[in-house]
C-alpha cells in the first residue's frame, strides 16, 4: 500500500507530461544557422509573431531528414493538420490559425522541400515518398484521427494523404487544391508565375502576387519579407510534373467529409472543380467571392468561418 502511495505521484506525472518533449530541442541548423538560412529563420520567426495564439515548436527526425511543426490550440482538442502551399511555409496560416485552434489541437507541418524550418538530409526520390514523409510525421506524433487542411499544393497532397489513410482521417479541406479536380488551364497568370520561378527579381514577384491574390494590400508586409526571401533559397520543386488530377474513381473513394473552397478569382480552379466535388458522396463545394488563388488570406474571415462550421458539423 505504501509503495502504491508513493508510486501514484509518478504515474500521474508521466500521465500528464508532455508527449511532444523530445521534440523540442531546437536542432544545431536553427540554433546556429548558415550565413543563407540566418536571413530566412529570422523573417519567418517575425511572421510568427502574427499568430496571435501560443504556439509550439518540434522538430522531429524522420528517413529523410527533420520535420519542423508548429502546435498550437488546447492539448486534448480534436487534432487539425495543415498542409501549405507552395514556397509558403507553414506561417501563411497566420490569418487562419486564431479561428482554428480556438477549439482544436493544430499542426502545422513545413514541407522539407522548400523554405521553412524542415531540414532534408536524404534524397527524397519521387513523389510517393513525399506522401511517405508526411505519413511518418503523423505516425511520430501519435495521431490516429485527425481533421486535415491542405492549401495549393498542400490540398494534392493531402488528397494523396486520405486515400491511403481513409480510417485516419475525419475530414478534408481544400484551399484552392492544385492539379487535385482538373488540370490548370495555361493562362497570362500561369505564365508570369513560371517566370517569377525562372527568377525572383522584385517586379516579377510582385507580378506573381497580383496573379495570385485578389488584394495584395491584404498580405502582410511582414509575411511579404519573409515570403520574397524563402523565393531565393533553393527549394526542391522537382514533383510539380508528377501532381495529376485525381480520378472520378479515386476521388468518388474519398469516404470523410469534403469541403473545397476556391477564390471567384481563381488561376486555379472554375465552375468544373466545384461540379466535381459536388458529384462527391460526401462533397461540397464553395466559390468565395472577391478571392484570388490565396483566399484563406484574401477572405480570411469568410474562409474561417466555412472551415470552422465544416470541423464542427
């Protein structure tokens, strides 16, 4: 009985410790950056401090290098992954991230092949093993149900993510997903995008951006900085090519709930990508008026309501 007494104080406070411990070590690369990273990991810890929510910080080692993941929102919440778009790191849910961890555990998971605070150290040979990073950051966090959010390039990629994990995941939402419903029509805007990759000079990455959004203005100067110098760092874009649409089998597949939101001013998507998702068991799809491509940014407060109302229901 005595050793019982004892033992009580332990089990409790191994029971109540954090479980993500181990992964908040800041690795040597953060800590003690290269000249070309120093620049970069200021800038983006300045746009965290947009969030206006607490937060965490991991840094988890998986095959192919460390996985950075931002956590914020009440521990026992239902959990919300979010997959960015391209080039944007994990900061540009700054206008969103209030509204989702308000009720809800959100991670946040920078892709290690472009800017951001993952760090790649083993070659990551085709698309498949992108899919196959991301999974092995969710196995490590221990997340058996969960709510996921993928932005652009994020919302193909985690369409990929749910037809291989259709009992892990409770609901999917898409931001303007790229290549996921139909192809992207070529396009004045598509073109300058392409340019602006060829090269970062100020005037094409302005160019870009007004392609992109329907209110520039809106963007934060703060994320601006940061996003303009994560476009001079060399970011691994080389599986654009293998991104394909889905097919009406693969897609019809989908058994959780599905909600696309896409910008009335979209590069991206039209009409046909919200009929398809409407033909879905379970789809619904949205046109947000006076939205661009980057809608959760041009319409934040619309867009978090239609998420937050979504994950409730």
């Amino acid at each position: 009985m005595r050793l019982f007494l004892l033992l009580t104080p332990l089990v409790l406070f191994m029971s109540c410790a954090d479980q993500y411990t181990q992964y908040k070590k800041i690795p040597k690369y953060i800590s003690e950056p290269s000249a070309s990273n120093e620049e970069y990991f200021k800038a983006y810890d300045q746009t965290l401090k947009l969030w206006n929510v607490s937060f965490e910080e991991l840094y988890i080692t998986t095959t192919y290098g460390i996985a950075h993941v931002i956590v914020s929102g009440p521990k026992n919440a239902e959990p919300v992954v979010l997959l960015h778009g391209m080039n944007a790191s994990s900061t540009m849910w700054y206008p969103n991230i209030e509204s989702l961890s308000k009720n809800h555990r959100v991670f946040a998971i920078d892709f290690i092949l472009e800017p951001g605070k993952s760090y790649l150290y083993n070659d990551i040979e085709s698309v498949e093993k992108v899919t196959d990073w991301y999974e092995e950051v969710l196995y490590v966090l221990e997340l058996d149900n969960y709510h996921l959010i993928g932005a652009s390039r994020g919302g193909w990629l985690a369409v990929t993510i749910a037809l291989n994990n259709q009992d892990k995941i409770k609901s999917l939402i898409l931001l303007s997903p790229a290549q996921t419903f139909t192809w992207i029509k070529p396009s004045m805007d598509l073109l300058k995008n392409i340019v602006t990759l060829l090269s970062s000079e100020e005037k094409q990455i302005e160019q870009s951006l007004e392609s992109m959004s329907s209110s520039v203005d809106n963007i934060s100067e703060i994320y601006l900085d940061q996003y303009k110098i994560g476009l001079e760092k060399e970011s691994e874009n080389k599986f654009i090519t293998s991104m394909k649409p889905f097919s009406n089998d693969e897609l019809k597949s989908l058994q959780m709930p599905v909600l696309v939101l896409i910008g009335d001013d979209d590069m991206i998507n039209g009409k046909r990508t919200i009929d398809i998702v409407n033909m879905l068991p379970k789809g619904k799809g949205e046109v947000i008026q006076n939205a661009g491509h980057f809608l959760s940014i041009d319409q934040a407060e619309i867009v978090n309501k239609k998420m937050i109302a979504f994950l409730e229901n």
